[in-house]
C-alpha cells in the first residue's frame, strides 16, 4: 500500500474544496470547525476564500507561509491539511485537518501523514511544530503519537475552551483562526537532538542518576591524578636538596 504526501498547487483549489464540502457533508456537525473567515452564507464560497490562504501561487511572496498538502493512497486522497510556519521562527503548525476516515481506520493515516510532515519539514530545517486536538482525545491522541514521541520531546502548551478565541494572537492563528465546537489541546513538540534521542531509537540519552554517578567517576578519577602530581612535585623536591648536597661532598 502506498502513501504520497503531495504539496497542493493553487490550481487544485476546486478539487480542494470538492474534498472538503464531501467530507463535512458526510461528518458529524462538531467533528470540523467552521471557517468564517467571511460573512458568505454559501459553505463552497466561504471554503474557496479560507483555501485560497493555503494555496498562494509560487510568483506571490511569502506564498510558503501557509500550505496545503494532500495524503494520496495511490490515486485517491484520504486526507487534507493545512500547515503554517513561520518567518520569525524554524516552527511550523498543523491548521487544520479534513479526513473521512474515522475512529481507528484513521490511526494509521494520521501517523504517516505526521510522519510525512516531519520528514519534509525537518529537511527545510524545521524542527518544531505544534498540533492541536479535542482534550476529550487525549488518551487516544497520545496512543496515535506513540511513534513521534520517540524522536520528539512534547507537551501540552495550554487548553482552550470550546467556542472560545485564545487571548493571544499567536496561539489563536497556530489553531487555525477559528473557534472550534470543542475543548482544543495545543500541543508542542521539539526534535531530540544529538544525545538526547530515546534509547528505543538508537539514542544515547541517559538518567539524570546515571550522568551523575558518571561524573562523580570522572572528578575521583581527575582527582586520583592531580594527587600523583602533587606527590611527584614533592617528591622531586626532596631530590633537589640531597643531589646538591652530594655534588657538594663530591667537590
């Protein structure tokens, strides 16, 4: 089985929106926010609008900031989402997700689209992101993550309230820029760098226990040899004195 994560050009807009208007048609109504960035009524204008922000052209400046990716299994897209980095920092965020696929059919694509992300990311040089999830998934979203833990540190930055905009502009644009029908997690993740990888990935890192009692081991072994250099000094001292004194009797 074979998954392609494509970067989304602005000519795939209809076929963005087409996605998304099939896949909030057959969800539940609190799955997916709304995204009213606009006052139209119609849903297909309101997502061409909100699209459009994550499928800049190439000649346009900043075009990179937002992007839209799609997550093909041969030739049908199982997945939509939405990134945001930023200038200012080497970070990047998912805005927003669309899939049909739901409950447990969604664990394995869910991994490897994050998989794929971090992939193309991490070699653009960005080695921190952030997710956002309904709290009441916590427990499930931990399981899924299981495989990104392993070679990110991570933790929750603040929860916000359903329905409700994040007092900063920051986090409240890392989420998407909407309100979401639920409790939202924010979560941060941040690469494990050299040493300090999970021993289950081929890392060295170790205990706060172990580094101590290893540097405990080094300052004895250090002070084991600063004592034989004293001892030799003095030594060597002694053996002034007596040499000057047998050349003396010596003459």
């Amino acid at each position: 089985m074979s998954y392609t994560l494509k970067p989304l050009e602005f000519s795939d807009l209809d076929f963005t929106v087409e996605t998304a208007l099939k896949i909030y048609d057959n969800s539940d109504p609190d799955k997916y926010p709304e995204f009213k960035i606009t006052n139209d009524v119609d849903r297909a204008t309101r997502f061409q609008k909100f699209f459009k922000m994550f499928l800049i052209p190439s000649n346009f400046n900043n075009h990179n900031i937002r992007k839209a990716f799609g997550l093909f299994k041969d030739d049908e897209c199982i997945c939509l989402v939405g990134v945001r980095r930023w200038g200012h920092l080497p970070s990047w965020s998912i805005s927003w997700l669309l899939s049909p696929s739901i409950g447990a059919r969604f664990i394995p694509i869910f991994r490897i689209l994050v998989q794929e992300l971090c992939k193309f990311h991490e070699a653009a040089g960005m080695n921190e992101f952030y997710v956002t999830y309904p709290s009441t998934r916590e427990a499930a979203y931990s399981k899924i993550m299981l495989p990104i833990r392993e070679r990110y540190f991570t933790f929750i930055e603040c929860v916000v309230p359903k329905n409700e905009r994040h007092p900063y502009g920051l986090i409240h644009e890392l989420m998407g820029g909407v309100l979401h029908p639920h409790e939202m997690s924010f979560r941060r993740y941040i690469l494990r760098r050299e040493n300090t990888e999970a021993p289950s990935a081929g890392g060295k890192h170790v205990s706060m226990a172990a580094a101590e009692s290893d540097l405990n081991a080094r300052l004895e072994k250090f002070q084991e040899r600063q004592d034989k250099i004293e001892e030799y000094k003095k030594n060597k001292a002694k053996e002034k004195p007596e040499n000057e004194n047998a050349n003396n009797e010596a003459t």
